[in-house]
C-alpha cells in the first residue's frame, strides 16, 4: 500500500462517578464510593492527509472497565456522530482493560442497585458521554506526527488455570455449583500444592507490543502498550481502580511527561491473570524485600520493557504510513448448550430458588450472600435461554475490527480470548507485529479445546457462548482481513 502522511490527535477523560456505584468483576454486589485512583478513558485517532478516505481512519479508545457491551458502543457512536460529524463513527473501536474494580456499564448479571447509589443506566450515560468526548477531541486535535513501533518482553500474566491428574467432580468432597461452574480435571486459580497437580494449562505469553507517537517536531506525545494479561491484580478491592495500569502510568509519566497519554491494551489472555499460580511465597518475599506493592512489581516491569523499546525503537520514526482500517461482522458457530447440560442447568436453577434470604447480621455479608445467589439463579437462567435460541440461531455475530498501520498490525475482537488463538494470529500474520486486542465489546470466554476437556470457570457451558469451533474461524477471518491489507498496493 502507498503511505500518506499520517495526522495523530489525543485526548483523555475522567469516567470516575461521584457517588456510590456498583463495581463489576465478582458475583457479587460491591457498592462502593471509595476511589483509590481514577479511572479513565483514552482515545487515539489516526488518519492521512486525505481525510475523505473513511478506510483510512480510526479511533480507538482504552477503557479503564470491565467489559464494554456492544449496546454500549453503539451509543458513544452515536454521541460521537453529534460531536464530529466528519468521523465515520463505525470506525470507532473501544477496548476494556478489564479491571475488576471500575463501575457496572450496561446490563450485567447484578441485582438492580440500591437506593442512593447509581443505577446501571446513569453509569452507562455518564461512560458514554465521556467516551464520546474523548473520541471527538482526539479527531479534532488531529496534527501532522510520527509513529514508531517495537516488541519487548516483561513478565506480568501467568497461566492461571491448574491441571490435576484426576477428575475433580468425582472427588468425595466436590460439591456442585450451578450458575457458577462445572468441572472435570482443571480448575481456574486451583491448589498447586495438592498432591495430584500436574501441571499448569495454557501458555503465557510474555512478549509486549508497542507503538509510540510523535509530533511534528518529533517529540513523544503517547504510545499504545499491548500485554498479554488483564488488569486485575487486585480484583477484590471495593473500591474504585484503574489497577496496575494506575502506577504504570505514573511511572512513565514521571520519565516522560506529564501530558504522554498511556493507551493500554489487553491482547489474548482468556486463561492468563497476573496472579501467581506458585512460588507465592517467594513472590510475596520479593515484594516484602523490595518494599513495593505487586501492582508497583508489574508497573516497574511494564516501565522496564517500555524503557529498551523506545531505546532502539524510536530511532526509527516514519510519518509516511500506509493506513487501512476494515471491519466486518462475522458469524462465528456457537457453543451449543446440550440437552443434558440444559436439564442440569434447570435443576441448579431450582435448588437455587429454594435458598432463602440471608440472616446474617452483617448488613454487608447480607448483600454479599443475597447477591452472589442472584447472580448465580440469573447466569442459569441465561443458559436456559440460550437452549431455547439456539434452536433458531446456530451463529453469533461479532464485530471484527483489523487495521493496517505501516509494518503493523492491530486486531480487535469480542472476547476474552484464551492465549493460544492470539498465538496462532501472531504467528500467522503477514505483518512485521501484530497486536491481537480482546474485549473490544460483547464476548464471553472463548476457550481452547484442551480447556474445555478440563472445564471449569472460563471453560464450560456458563461461561462460553462460542468455543473452540468458533476460535478456529475467528483467527481464519482474521488472518483473511490482514492478509486482504497487505496485498493491496
């Protein structure tokens, strides 16, 4: 492809409420005001010179939450449409970084929120016109700049998914757990030190994307950090958090300006986290010796690698680029739900109904308990329902959303995508580096076929509306658009 001269523009918002909201990531309720740090969106838009090419644009947005429905996205396209009428808003990509600690958008599994605190729908409005904002002042601020790119490599995901030599359900203390998961010889964040575990499921992948921008006068304005693991170190918190992607960018910033806009992306990390699986006790020695926090540890290695990149990397800056965006809505087969797992789903769902309201004196323990069976009666009601639609609809749509920017490439999809498939796209890509995005809208866990023969939470009939099937056509179409790109002259 023929480059143009590429226009680079910015921008960022605050999406932390200010008041109550519930937090999204666990089974249950956590209302929280408390803000340990803020929570943001950031948008990078591109574009040539020639600005009446819409397949040479994009916006792409990092979102500090944890999934971004696709009814989400086609309201920021729309506020977008009326803030920057020039921009062809289904060029606009959003990404989670799927921190467990940042505030409920759009519909999700929880019980409606309690007086005084805000409700899903003030959330996803507040999000939105944040999102929308960004988005336009990106476009708007659009200048003549550089990019340069490069590949590091800094540990920070870990397989988080253990093996046992046996079958867990037929161990004589397994007890069922309907809405939740079910399990055969896997479980997600099992014992390590039990006697019969084999050995740890999926591949991580360490190595970590870059792409740095720079204006006119070839000064650093931003880079886009892709990994290969989700912001969730601390998971648990009720408060209000951005995770470790708060103190990496703090630290860059320190180095690097206060004004560089960090835009953080998750690339394939279905069965990875940031959680040590083994040698806890080591790593909590390290951290102890070291007198820093775990999500310090991770910011000092994404620091660490951003460091040597930008070394080499930016001695090779380019503001002639061949930039190509395209995006299809594919059908992916679906994960269908069996008769057998339907009539076990149903059972599950009746012995949850038949649980009354919790006594505990704990307001909070209260919620806790009351929330967690409602999620729980609520995600077997949804695979009751998925057996009725499946009749009807064997396929699910996803917005796939690949572009082209000089020697590199960018991939977006839906899902958390177990690593392997991000794996298979890297390495099968005609670019010189390919940075595979994940939960880029609506998508469950779509896992391999070694995990779905383990099962367990991310792999198994509550968690997967595609499966390995699916898995297998969405890197094939996504090769298939890459491909299209670098064949174009």
């Amino acid at each position: 492809m023929h480059g143009k001269s590429i226009l680079i523009g910015w921008a960022s918002r605050d999406i932390t409420p200010n008041q109550p909201v519930n937090l999204c990531g666990q089974f249950h309720t956590r209302i929280t005001a408390v803000i340990k740090d803020p929570v943001t969106v950031t948008a990078l838009a591109v574009s040539t010179e020639d600005n009446g090419d819409t397949a040479s644009s994009f916006i792409w947005v990092s979102c500090d939450t944890c999934i971004i429905p696709n009814a989400v996205i086609d309201v920021a396209r729309q506020k977008l449409k009326r803030l920057a009428n020039d921009f062809p808003v289904g060029n606009l990509i959003l990404n989670a970084t799927h921190t467990h600690t940042a505030p409920q958008i759009g519909d999700f599994w929880y019980p409606p929120a309690p007086e005084g605190a805000m409700t899903q729908e003030e959330y996803t409005e507040f999000f939105t016109d944040k999102v929308a904002e960004a988005a336009a002042e990106s476009w708007k601020n659009r200048k003549h700049g550089f990019i340069a790119y490069g590949m590091g490599y800094a540990q920070i995901g870990h397989g988080r998914r253990a093996v046992y030599l046996d079958d867990q359900s037929k161990r004589p203390d397994f007890w069922e757990s309907p809405g939740t998961k079910t399990e055969k010889n896997a479980r997600m964040y099992g014992n390590t030190c039990d006697d019969k575990f084999d050995h740890i499921e999926s591949y991580a992948d360490h190595s970590t994307h870059f792409l740095f921008t720079f204006d006119a006068k070839k000064k650093l304005t931003g880079a886009v950090i892709n990994i290969a693991c989700t912001a969730q170190e601390t998971e648990n918190l009720n408060e209000i958090s951005a995770d470790f992607w708060h103190e990496a960018r703090i630290a860059l910033r320190k180095q690097y300006g206060e004004k560089l806009f960090v835009l953080p992306q998750s690339s394939a990390a279905g069965g990875l986290s940031p959680h040590l699986m083994f040698n806890k006790k080591a790593g909590q020695r390290m951290l102890d010796m070291k007198g820093i926090s775990s999500r310090q540890e991770i910011a000092n290695r994404i620091k660490a690698a951003f460091d040597d990149v930008f070394s080499w990397a930016s001695k090779d800056m380019k503001d002639n680029l061949a930039v190509k965006h395209l995006s299809e809505t594919i059908e992916l087969p679906r994960r269908m739900v069996t008769k057998e797992e339907y009539l076990k789903v149903k059972k599950g769902l009746s012995e949850l109904e038949k649980i009354p309201p919790s006594k505990a004196k704990d307001a909070d323990a209260r919620s806790r308990e009351d929330s967690t069976v409602f999620t729980r009666k609520e995600r077997c009601q949804r695979i009751l329902q998925r057996y009725q639609e499946q009749k009807k609809n064997k396929n699910y749509k996803m917005e796939l959303h690949v572009i082209r920017l000089g020697d590199i490439a960018l991939a977006g999809n839906s899902f958390e995508l177990f690593t392997d498939y991000g794996i298979r796209i890297q390495a099968r890509s005609p670019a010189t580096q390919t940075f595979v995005v994940q939960l880029c809208g609506t998508g469950s866990y779509l896992p391999t076929k070694l995990a779905v023969r383990g099962e367990s939470y991310s792999a198994c009939v509550y968690c997967n509306e595609v499966g390995p099937e699916g898995g297998d056509v969405l890197v094939n179409e996504t090769i298939k658009m890459i491909n299209t790109m670098w064949k174009q002259k």
